[in-house]
C-alpha cells in the first residue's frame, strides 16, 4: 500500500526500451507477484518479466494487431489484451481466443473485476460496457454513456483509460471532458472526482489517458501535459515529470499512457513517444513517517524497552513510538530517537 504523502524518485530508471517493447507502446499491467506485463504490438507479442528479470522472461507470439492496446492480468494469470475493436483472451501460449467483437471502434480500456466481469470503453462510442466471463453470452451492457459525446453527467467524450475497484464503482478517464468521472455501483450519472470541474479542483488536467487507484483509494493519473498526477488527502499533485515538458531525459516523459504499481510502491509508466517504460523508484523515509499500525505486517519479533511507549525492532535498528490510543505510530533510526 502506498503511504500518504509518499515521494518518488523524480529521475527515473529505464525499465524496458524499444528494442524490446517496439515503437508506440501503450498498454501495462502488474500483477500482485510482480510479474510485469505488456505489449509489442509491432510483432503481435506479450511480453512478461517474472522474478525481477531484466530481460522479459517469457514472450507469447499472439498474432495481435498492431492496434493491440491495452492489457490486463486477472488474478488466476488470464490475459485480456485490447486488440483494435476486439478483445482478445490468452493463457500462456501463443494462440489467442476473440471473446468480444465490438467492430466498430478502438478499445483503450480494458479491466477485470473481482467478480469476473469485463469491463471496456469504447472511444468513438464515447461509453463503457461490460459483459460477464462466466456467461457465454457474447451481449455487452452499457453502464457508462449512452453512444453520443457531451459534458453532462451521464455523458463521455471520448473515453481512455477505466478502473473499478473493489465495490465495483467504476472510474473512467474522461480525455476530451478532461476529467475522471466516478460512475457509482448502478448509477447512470458520473462525479467529477479529478479536473477542474470537480468538487475540490486543486489540479487542471489536459488530455489524461489513463488511472489507476491505490490500496487506499488515491488516483494516480497520464495526461498529455507529459507528467503523472497523484491524489493524496490534500488533493491531487503532481508526483513526477512535473515541469510538464516533453523530452527524453530520465526526469521527463512524452505523452505517458498506462502506469501501474509493484508491490514495493514503485511507479512505472508507459512512456509512449520516447518508446520506453519507465520506473520511477518511491523514496523510502523511515525516519519520519507515520502510518497506520494495522497496515505495518511485522513478521520478527518485538519486545518492550524500559519506555512502556517504546518497541525495538530486532535487527533493523528502529524504534516504534506509540502516539495515541488510535494506534498511530512513529518509525525512527535509532540514531534519531527522541
């Protein structure tokens, strides 16, 4: 889970290039084991990196198109790719298997709820459908728009990246609106949560293509001012690439597309135009943050000092200080104890 406020390192690391992702890249996923998937869509492949490999560990030869955009990874490893006005299923071979034709329009998002439900938006449809995987029925049920473009609440214009998160609320970039628009379990009409018509509108957005939620429901957002935007309790930031210039250094991006999380809170981002993925690594600040007791899983032992407020961490050389009946805690170096 990312802590509050967190920081990340504002040079990044590159992950993979175009030698290995071609050119154009869109689509990333990261699953819970921190295999990191993609897509090569100049060669129709998949790429996998397990078990911190540099290299992709496995390459799957699909015959995609060279429209194949999104990707995503449910828990049991189905792969769900995004091809053209397709969607395409794989388990680890090379032959994909067409699920969905929509025939009609690009597909740019694409996602898998806990119930094994799709969920994709359809761009020049400017809507969000589903359909359930565990039905043959090929039928889709539209639960955000309604076909025609328009800034109203229960419209979209030109619909990019989803999210739906674990009480199935669906979010959707909203490109051409500039905005993120959280449709509830059922409901028809959106709330702007992300742009400048939203409620708490700390931050503008041009052109966002893709989101994604945090453990503790933060936004982290691409949009085309070639930066990623993330929301904590004080409202949305930007966190990295933030002089909004486009460029190739390793402080800067060119129009960012999807970006995900690995499990240690390290940020990576398709970096579209400079045909790379990027890593930007979270700073890691012990000495001085506060989080919750209930989220710190602490699998070595722990005995009292002489202080009842006090705990040392065999080994690690940090001390915890008990602040309140809350269970709010501090994290110190023992070399900055108070």
């Amino acid at each position: 889970m990312i802590p509050p406020n967190a920081t990340w390192n504002q040079n990044a690391t590159t992950f993979a290039d175009q030698t290995q992702i071609g050119t154009g890249p869109v689509g990333l996923y990261i699953h819970t084991n921190n295999s990191i998937y993609t897509i090569n869509k100049n060669n129709g492949q998949i790429l996998i990196w397990m078990n911190n490999s540099t290299d992709p560990s496995l390459i799957l030869y699909t015959q995609l198109s060279s429209s194949a955009l999104p990707i995503f990874v449910t828990t049991n490893g189905q792969i769900y790719v995004g091809d053209s006005t397709s969607i395409k299923s794989n388990s680890y071979s090379n032959q994909t298997i067409e699920i969905a034709n929509l025939s009609s329009s690009p597909i740019y998002g694409l996602f898998v709820d806990i119930n094994n439900t799709l969920y994709c938006s359809i761009y020049n449809e400017h809507q969000v459908v589903k359909k359930s995987l565990n039905s043959n029925s090929s039928t889709m049920t539209t639960v955000a728009g309604n076909g025609s473009n328009g800034s109203a609440s229960n419209l979209l214009n030109y619909p990019y990246g989803i999210f739906v998160d674990t009480n199935f609320d669906l979010y959707v970039v909203d490109t051409a609106n500039n905005r993120i628009q959280l449709f509830r379990l059922g409901e028809t009409n959106g709330t702007t949560v992300a742009g400048s018509t939203s409620a708490n509108p700390t931050i503008s957005l041009s052109y966002p293509r893709y989101a994604i939620l945090d453990g503790n429901k933060y936004l982290f957002i691409t949009d085309l001012n070639n930066r990623i935007i993330g929301s904590d309790e004080n409202g949305f930031r930007c966190i990295v690439a933030c002089s909004m210039s486009s460029g190739a250094t390793s402080d800067k991006l060119s129009a960012p597309q999807s970006l995900a999380f690995d499990s240690f809170g390290n940020l990576f981002v398709v970096d579209y135009s400079n045909n790379r993925i990027q890593k930007f690594s979270l700073l890691s600040n012990l000495s001085n943050s506060k989080i919750k007791k209930q989220r710190f899983d602490i699998f070595i032992s722990l005995f009292r000092n002489n202080n009842n407020n006090d705990f040392n961490i065999h080994n690690l050389n940090l001390y915890i200080d008990i602040i309140n009946n809350n269970n709010d805690f501090y994290i110190f170096n023992n070399n900055n104890k108070r």
